[in-house]
C-alpha cells in the first residue's frame, strides 16, 4: 500500500495574519466602545486599526517582494481595509460625540 503524496506546507505570511486579526479586533472594540463607553476605548480601537494598517502594508510589500500566494495577498487586504474601517469609524463617532 502506497502512502499518499503530501504537499509541502505552504508558508504565511506573519504580518499579513497578524494585521487581518488586528483589523478585525479594531473594528469589533470600536463598535463596542461607542456602545458602552464612547472615549475609554475608542482610542485602542483606533491605535490597533492604524497598526493594522501598516502591518499590511508591509506585508503587501513582502509579498510582492517573493511572489507570495494569493492567500496571503487577501490576508493583508483584509487587513489593510479592517484597519481603514476601523480608524474611520473612530473618527467619525469622535465628531458625533463632540459635535453637540
């Protein structure tokens, strides 16, 4: 009996995983803070959308750099969009809350 042919494991690219749940982690404490507590967290929500952001663009950087897989690529999309999401929701509940 013959064993079955195992692909190599394909690689991920660390930051563009670390900015896709970043940017997924901003966007959920920033539509929770401005439930609960409006300026306590908004600010961390902000702060890890704009790391989110830069990590991203590095990857996406990387990624180009060594022609990385597609599912990287997406990986750090997401998190390049979740960290503009997440930076322009900040901004916008911040000038609701101050705007009376």
């Amino acid at each position: 009996m013959e064993e079955p042919i195992r692909q190599p494991q394909k690689e991920t690219n660390s930051m563009a995983l670390a900015s896709m749940i970043l940017g997924i982690i901003s966007v959920a404490i920033i539509l929770v803070s401005f439930c609960i507590f409006p300026l306590a967290t908004g600010g961390i929500g902000f702060f890890l959308g704009v790391i989110a952001l830069i990590l991203s663009l590095v990857a996406k950087k990387q990624i180009r750099d060594q022609d990385g897989l597609p599912p990287q690529n997406k990986m750090a999309t997401a998190g390049l969009i979740m960290g503009i999401v997440g930076s322009i929701l900040v901004i916008i509940g911040f000038n609701a809350i101050f705007a009376n």
